[in-house]
C-alpha cells in the first residue's frame, strides 16, 4: 500500500520541518527568543543555525518546536553552536512513548 501523503506532496517528515519553519518564524516566538538573546544579530543567526539543523534530521523534524528551541537556547546559552560539523552541542530527539510525541533534549558535544 502506498503512503498517503498531503495534497501538497510534503512527505509527512518533510510536513513537521515546515510546520517547525513556521513556529521558529512565527512573530511571538521570533520575539521571545530575541528577548531572551539581548540581540537581532543573535536571534537571526540562532533561528537560521536552528533551522538548518532541524532540515539536515528527519527524527529531529519529528520533535515538538518548543522542546528544540528550549534545547537549542540551552547551548546558545553557553555560546555553542548546534552545527554537527563542529559538535559541541547535539539536539538529540528521544520519542516519549507513554505521550506519543517526540522531544528534542540538548547533549553536550565534545570541546576542543
């Protein structure tokens, strides 16, 4: 049997990294996530390294947007950067069975 997919042909990973894309953007969220970083520069630069590592993981599109923005604002917090070609911090999706959902959770990377 074929998988049903949306009318708009977005596979259903592909459907959660644009719903994540219109939560991240959303004007509330861009605001609070500029409130907490003290900076427009700051805030374009985590919303972009954000996106671009939510796009590069299909379990990690599966995950709740607010755990992935609390998980990523973690690591800005200690100036890191959530580029895995870096590594020094990962967001690691971990499905919770009991709720049915998937949550992002920051792990620390290795530091040089």
């Amino acid at each position: 049997m074929a998988a049903i997919t949306p009318r708009n042909n977005i596979s259903p990973a592909g459907q959660h990294k644009v719903q994540f894309q219109a939560f991240i953007k959303n004007e509330a969220v861009l605001k609070n996530i500029s409130e907490t970083l003290g900076s427009e520069t700051k805030t374009k630069r985590f919303v972009s390294s954000i996106i671009s590592a939510v796009s590069l993981n299909p379990d990690l599109q599966e995950c709740q947007a607010p755990t992935i923005i609390s998980a990523a604002l973690l690591g800005e917090s200690l100036d890191l950067s959530p580029s895995p070609q870096l590594g020094h911090y990962y967001l690691v999706p971990f499905k919770n069975k009991k709720a049915g959902v998937s949550n992002a959770t920051f792990q620390l990377g290795l530091i040089l």
